[in-house]
DNA sequence: GTCTATAGTCGGATAGAC
DNA sequence: GTCTATCCGACTATAGAC
C-alpha cells in the first residue's frame, strides 16, 4: 500500500474537483462563458487534465450534468419510495395523497431555497433557455419522474385523469408556484426589500405555498366533484 | 428634398436594425455568447456600426433592453390607466379588483405565450440568472409598476395590506404560475408531448390559470376575513 | 498520468481611407 | 457617416516532454 493515494484515487479526485469547478462555473457564467482555463485553477487541476477526463468542455458539461441528476434523484428518493408505496395501491387513499402532495412541495421548496442548490437549478434555467442534451438527460432521469408521481398524487388527491393534459397543467402550475421563487429570484428580491432568501424568507414562502396547494387542491376536487354530479343526473 | 432617405433617418434606421438583431440574438445566444460581428450580419450593418452608434457590445445590449422597457411600456398602458384609475379610489371596488386581476393576468398571459416576445422573455430570463444594469432598468421601469399594481388589486379584493410582505409573496405566486408556463417551458413541452405552444394550448393553460385565479383569491379573502373574526371577538 | 508550450481560431475594438 | 483592414487578447484543443 502506497502512502500518496493510488492513481486512481488520485483520477476519481481531479475528476470530481473538476465537476465541482465545473458546476460553479458553469453555473455562473454559462457552458459557453466559462472557460476551460477558469475551471481548471478553481478546481487546482492543470487545463489538459479537462481534455484528458472528459474529452472537451462539453464532455464535462455532460459530467455535470450527470451529476445534477445523480443528485437530484438522490435527494428525492427516501421520500419518493413511500410515495410509490402509496400509490401502488388503486385508487390510492386521497388523504394520504393530499398529505404526500404538501410533503413533497415543501420538500422541493427547501431544496430550491437552499444555498448549496442555487447554482444547480441555475443550469436548469440556462438549459429550459437554450436546451441541449444535458436537459434531456436530467429530464428524462428525475425531472419527469417526479413531475410525473406529483401529478399521479394530485390525481389521486382530485379524482381527475393523471395522464389528461388538464391535470398535468394543473399540477405544473402549482409547481410553478414554488419554481418563480427561484426563477424569478431577482424580481422578488428587490419587490420584497430581502437581500437574500434565508431560513426567515424560506419558512414565510413555505406558508404562503401550502395555503396555495390547500386552496387549488380543494377547488380542483370541488369542481371534479361536480363535473361527476352533472354526468350521474 | 433628396431621393434618399436623409443621413438622419438612415442613421435611425441602422440603430433600430441593429438593436432588433441584438434582440434576437443576445436572446438566442446569450449577452456574451452572441457576437458583434453575426450581429451586424443579421441586421444588414457593417461591424463598425455598432461601436459607431452604441459605443461598446454592452453599449447596444443596454439599448436593447430599453427597447425591451419600451416595449412592455407600451403593450400594458391602456389596461394600466383603467386600473390606476380604478385603484385612485380607495378603498376600491373588490368585485372589479377581481375583474382587473383576470383580465391581467389573462392579458399577461397572452403576452407572454405569444411568440413574438419569446426572445424577449429569455432576455429576462437570462437577467435572472445574471442580473446586470439591465434587469435594473427593466424592473424600474416596468416590472415593479406591474408587479405593485397587481399586489393592489390583490389586495383590493382580499382585503389584505397592500405593502405586506405576505400580500406581495400571495401575489408574486400568483404570478409565477403564469411565469412557470414562458420559464420552464422546456419541461411543460416534454410532459405534456405537445410539440409547440400555439393558440390552443394557451386557451387551455389561460382556462386553467383562470380557475386557480379564482380558488386563491377566495381562500386569500376568506382566510382575512377570519383573521379579522377573530381580531373582532 | 501529468504538465508546458503552442497551434489555430475567433472574439471585441480601432485606425484610417473614402 | 460608413467601410476595410487589422490589432491584440483570449479561447479550445493538442503535441510532446517528463
């Protein structure tokens, strides 16, 4: 056993200070901003060393990208497993699914506030802006499956179609509550006066969402309610 | 009178030229990533032309974000002044402060869903993300009128403070459920398998954000009106 | 496997002719 | 005012020493 780590820990380690400069730098600048000779100095690595991992610059865009999604799928599994559980079960108990739906949303909002998420879903932004094959790889990995278990709750929750487009847009729209404060991070900033989205900031956000998801759930399954009444007459 | 246009109004002419070229392809490609001198190709113009009138790259990125200003200026004041007008008095009429509040957003809606203000939309996108000088001038002069005016018929109708932080947090929700259709417009295409976002698929997102318009702002009214029950009991 | 040196390309900006 | 030619810096990527 050598003292110095054997080559190939030595590789696994540049490699992953090099993702790592590469998501903050990317994540800042853009894959087009940023430059190769920036993400090597912040990672200690020498600039061949890029080209010797991953091949190009973009071979390590598609690294981080691979680890966002590693992630991000990482971070949702303890919760998504008993969600799955939940609905292996036809017709999925509706209380539980209400519950589930409120837990999973505050479970995003926090991931989406935290500090150490920022520059990740700032490379989600830049590729809904100009996609390229790293959003599809991240979509199809985690972002589809858990829009997809999201919209399978709210169903449950309503009594609507999981796969009918209404409900699908239903389900986007009360996510995209909880995406603009992220998205449009700068806009409430400087409306709300906060120079910075805290713990204070994330529990009020957290309150007002789960009033929203209370609000829309109900009326969903209200006008569900009657959409069948009308049909049974 | 000459035959051709004067030296003024073909000098007027480049810079609009210019600044519609910059506006396509700062959106597509970003501030940094699009270059002057495919700018200048686009726009019919020598390369020169843009230091010539806006001094530097980032001289002509600033005009087009007045341009931007502008533009949203323009396409949202008839339907400001009748609110101002309503908001004048105080305290307003609530049914027509709802009233207001659809026709804005819906309006809002149809906007932002348009193609022609697809790049623009990514500008802002992109600012965001980035925020320079520009997302400064586009807040000041736009976004934050809106954004105030839509918190006051909110809180118009629910009966809430205005200035609150809750009240602004309510309504910037609000908002991002019509953000989330333009900025996360990448995931909505792939869930919903729709290959574009044309006329039909805004009537349906608009009827769907419409109902959620509703079920939020009547819980928002009626959650005031038990908080202020309880103030009286 | 790791580094230095450098090739080759393209960017923003400018000087100066017209 | 408008255009051509060009400077100069910075970029990705590679060749080849160690």
């Amino acid at each position: 056993m050598p003292l110095s780590p054997s080559p190939t820990a030595r590789g696994e380690q540049a490699k992953a200070q090099l993702i790592a400069a590469g998501l903050e730098l990317f994540s800042e600048k853009g894959a087009q901003t940023a430059t190769t000779r920036e993400i090597a100095r912040l990672a200690g690595q020498n600039i061949a060393a890029i080209f010797y991992y991953f091949g190009s610059k973009e071979g390590l865009y598609l690294a981080v990208a691979q680890w966002i999604a590693d992630f991000i799928q990482q971070a949702n599994q303890p919760l998504m497993v008993e969600v799955d559980a939940l609905l292996a079960h036809s017709p999925a108990d509706p209380e539980q699914c209400r519950a589930y739906i409120i837990k999973s949303l505050m479970s995003f909002t926090e991931l989406l506030t935290n500090k150490e998420t920022l520059n990740l879903s700032k490379i989600l932004s830049r590729e809904q802006l100009m996609p390229t094959e790293a959003y599809q790889l991240i979509h199809r990995q985690t972002i589809a499956p858990l829009h997809q278990r999201f919209t399978r709750l709210v169903a449950g929750y309503t009594g609507c179609d999981p796969s009918a487009t209404a409900t699908i847009l239903h389900t986007h729209a009360l996510l995209g509550e909880m995406l603009s404060f992220r998205m449009a991070r700068e806009t409430i900033l400087l409306r709300t006066g906060w120079d910075d989205m805290g713990p204070p900031q994330v529990t009020l956000i957290k309150q007002i969402l789960a009033q929203h998801i209370d609000w829309v759930l109900n009326g969903l399954r209200a006008d569900r309610a009657r959409v069948q009444a009308n049909h049974h007459e």
